[in-house]
C-alpha cells in the first residue's frame, strides 16, 4: 500500500473521533444561534473531513464580531465627526428627525400604525427621517441604466458608486466608460465592489477607471473563496442631491439579455433631495473601511444644501436603513418584522429568495389567520434551485394559513420589495432569507406615502397577473421526490 493510501486509511478509521471533535468546535464556536449549530452539526457528522471544511470557509458566524468591531467603531467615530461639523445640507436633512420634533412626526402618522417603525428605525438603525425628497420607481433594466448613465453624464462634483456584483460584460464596460470620462474631467469617482461577488476579481476591467483617475475600493477582497460578510448594497450617490438603491447589480442579465433568466424584473428606486445625502454616509463608511488609504475626509460637498422647496411638492417621508456584522442591531430586519406585525390590511411580499427565520415565518402565518391580506412573490425560474426547494417548504405551511403565494413566470424576479396596507414600502437590497438578515451588508429605503405606496402596489398587482399561483391542492400532491428535497433543504435553511 502507497504511503497516500495508508494515510487515507488512518483518516477513515479515525473519521468518527476527529468528527466529534470538530463537532465540538462547532459547538463552541455557534453557541450563540442553536438552529445554525444544529444545521453545521448535521454538515460536519454527515460529510466527515469535508463538512469541516465547508464550515471553516462559510462558517464560524462568531468571526464577524472581532472582524467588524473595527468597522463599527469607525463609523461612530464618523457619525460624531459629521454631528461635529454640522454641515448646513446635512443639518437641515436631519433636522426634522431630531428627537425634540419626532413626537409631530409620531403623532402625525400614529392614525396609520407606522409611528412605532418609524421610530424603530431611528432608535435602532439610526435612520433620519427626511421629507425633501422624490422618488421616482425603476422597473427594469433599460430604464434603471438610462436614467443612470444620464446622471453619470450631468455629474459636476463627485460619484460615489457599488455594487455587490459588477460585470465586465457589455453592461459593466458601459458604465465603466461613463465613469472613466467623468474622472477624465475632473469628478470624483469612486468604485466600491465586494469581493466575494465579483471573485475571482477581474481588476483588467477597471482599468480605463483607474487610468483616467478613478479609484476602484474592493470590499473585503477575498484571499480564497468566502460565502459569509458579503457587502450587498447596490447604491449610487450623484453631488449629493441624486441617490440610487435597490435590487439590480451591473451586468447584461440585469438588462434581460441573459437566456437563461429572461426578462429581469427588479425593482430600484431614484431619489432625489435629502435622502441621498444619507445614503452617501454609509457608502463613505464602507469606503473608508475598505480603502483605508484612500479615505475620504469629511467635507461640505457631500453634503450640499438642498433648499425645501425644491422637493417639498412631493414632500416623501423616507427612512434610509443598513445593517450588517458591523451594527449592533439587525435594523433592516427589525424594521421588516415590525412591518409585518403593524400592518391591518395587506401585506405584500417580492422576494428572490423566501428562507424566514421562526419570527418572520410566524408572524406570517398569524397575520393570515387574522384576516390580513398576505402575499408572497417568488420566481418560478429560480437562478438557484436548492433555495427553491427550501422556499416552498415553508410556502407550503403559509398556504395552509391563508396565505397566497405565486411564481412569477415571465423570468425572473429578483426585487426585494415589501408593501403593508395603503402606506409604507421597503425597498432595497435586503432579500427575505437569514442571508440578508444576519450575515449580509444590507441598505434599504422605508418610504411612508399613500401616493407612492399605491404606485408599488399597482406594479406588484401587474406582476400577479405574469405569476402562477401555487394552490394548496397543488402543493398536497406534489412528488415523493419533492417532498425529500424540499425537507432535506429546510433542515440547511439557517445556512442558506
């Protein structure tokens, strides 16, 4: 027997005990969420030596709290530099969240159950509340592009830009050539990609970016191959007054030109006025966290005055909201579960990827049992097929409590979009699954408004009628086969 056969024989016989005791740094590790340590365990005694390995390379949740301390630290430090200054266009987008005047706001919108989210999001997520904006909604690929390459083009001062995934495809190289030209002219242009959505990481495709004085950040650039901390956020911030946040990333599937997906239907939203000036705050906490070098040092222009009456005609209420290993709080999912249990009459739900934790799933069901109007949107070409066999076992229990669930069939839905009663919407890049509630960096707007929540709602009624509904018949007939994937892919869920 060859030396390598030998050495294979010992790591069999010995596979039950070095089992246990990677069972027992698993343990040790995930003591902090019994549901994750259970799943890992089941990995690591199921699949020896190499349920270990996947574990070390998308597990050890513990690891974020030491990693990202730092960062949370740094954004403090920001937060009070920025209270510091005072900047007048910062000031006076914040001004009206102030604590001393929140109780109008509070009184103001308590008739429509959303005072207590309201200020959920300020105390927890340190969402400001800001009235002087507009808002307008994209809702698919061609327009999301044109609308960006045309403020790209009008940029004067700065444009700060990321995305979790950006392709070098014909999509990528267009915006890239937008953005090298505005360096050309003396803009300020910055990048900021995550490394575990773009590995292994193409940088010949920035180039002409970086030639022409653009600088191009990579979050976390990976040293192997990592599925944990990813940095999801998919926002544009244009001289401060224009912002852009949502679902879509930079490449040709996103502009429906990919077969294997189709039509792509998302969903992003343009903002102008004050609202954008918070989202630049967190693209500069997540610059300054990657690109320590070449920071950037807190200044007036980012933060440009916008007078009242320039957005005041639409006067959106809007709350901007991240979250991620780097808070104390998961705020995008605090104010998503505080939705759903303050709605009375509707909940309406697009989600590329439906994997709820307990809380979520459970305030779903009893919404439904009480006479609340519950629908779920998921796709019926899914881009991944072992989250859909996790999605439909819990869409099954939801449809025995009353819930309406559908398969969008005209290719795929990737927006992240929840709708409650005539009057707030949360839009973003926050997916319905643990992923995006506990491990991703998450950004999502909450808008409080009758006009736009209808305007939501209206396009969510027009993807019904390009869904199949899933029917409780159906669901109870399905396959042996089904059932056994569906079950084995609930058990991983809080992996997923």
């Amino acid at each position: 027997m060859t030396m390598f056969g030998q050495i294979i024989t010992l790591l069999m016989q010995f596979a039950p005990f070095i089992n246990i005791f990677f069972a027992a740094v698993v343990i040790f590790s995930e003591r902090r969420n019994p549901a994750v340590t259970w799943a890992w365990l089941m990995v690591v005694l199921l699949i020896p030596y190499i349920g270990f390995i996947l574990y070390l390379l998308v597990g050890i949740e513990g690891r974020k709290y030491r990693t990202f301390a730092s960062k949370a630290r740094q954004n403090q430090q920001m937060l009070q530099e920025v209270e510091n200054k005072d900047f007048d266009g910062l000031a006076f987008a914040r001004n009206p969240a102030r604590e001393e005047n929140m109780a109008a706001f509070k009184k103001m919108l308590s008739s429509r159950h959303i005072a207590d989210l309201l200020h959920l999001n300020f105390a927890s997520g340190g969402g400001y509340l800001t009235q002087n904006d507009d808002v307008e909604l994209l809702l698919d690929g061609d327009t999301k592009f044109s609308r960006l390459l045309e403020d790209i083009k009008n940029a004067k001062s700065f444009i700060h830009i990321q995305y979790y995934i950006f392709r070098g495809d014909a999509t990528g190289r267009k915006i890239v050539a937008a953005l090298a030209e505005k360096a050309r002219q003396g803009v300020e242009v910055k990048l900021l990609i995550d490394g575990c959505g773009n590995f292994p990481i193409a940088y010949r495709n920035f180039k002409s970016l970086i030639a022409a004085g653009g600088q191009l950040g990579v979050f976390l650039p990976p040293r192997f191959f990592r599925m944990n901390f990813q940095n999801h956020r998919k926002i544009c911030v244009i001289d401060g007054d224009v912002g852009y946040i949502g679902g879509f990333n930079v490449g040709d599937e996103y502009m429906g030109h990919v077969k294997r997906f189709g039509t792509w239907r998302d969903m992003h939203i343009r903002i102008r006025g004050d609202a954008a000036k918070e989202m630049g705050l967190h693209f500069i906490m997540d610059w300054n966290f990657a690109v320590p070098k070449q920071k950037i040092e807190m200044d007036e222009k980012y933060f440009p005055l916008v007078p009242k009456t320039d957005y005041a005609k639409n006067g959106h209420l809007i709350q901007i909201v991240s979250s991620g290993p780097d808070t104390k709080w998961p705020n995008v999912y605090n104010g998503i579960s505080k939705m759903i249990n303050e709605a009375n009459e509707t909940i309406y739900i697009q989600t590329p990827y439906f994997v709820p934790d307990e809380n979520i799933f459970e305030s779903l069901k009893i919404a439904a049992l009480s006479g609340i109007d519950v629908r779920i949107v998921i796709p019926g070409n899914p881009d991944h097929f072992f989250v859909k066999w996790c999605s439909m076992s819990y869409l099954g229990d939801l449809l025995q409590a009353g819930v309406k669930c559908y398969e969008y069939t005209e290719g795929f839905i990737h927006s992240k979009l929840i709708i409650i009663d005539d009057f707030a919407t949360s839009i973003g890049t926050t997916n319905m699954d643990i992923r995006s509630f506990k491990l991703n960096f998450e950004i999502n707007a909450f808008i409080y408004d009758q006009h736009l929540t209808r305007q939501f709602k209206e396009q969510f009624n027009y993807d019904l009628a390009d869904s199949r509904e899933i029917t409780i018949e159906e669901y109870e007939n399905r396959s042996m086969t089904q059932k056994a994937k569906e079950a084995f892919s609930r058990l991983l869920s809080p992996l997923l």
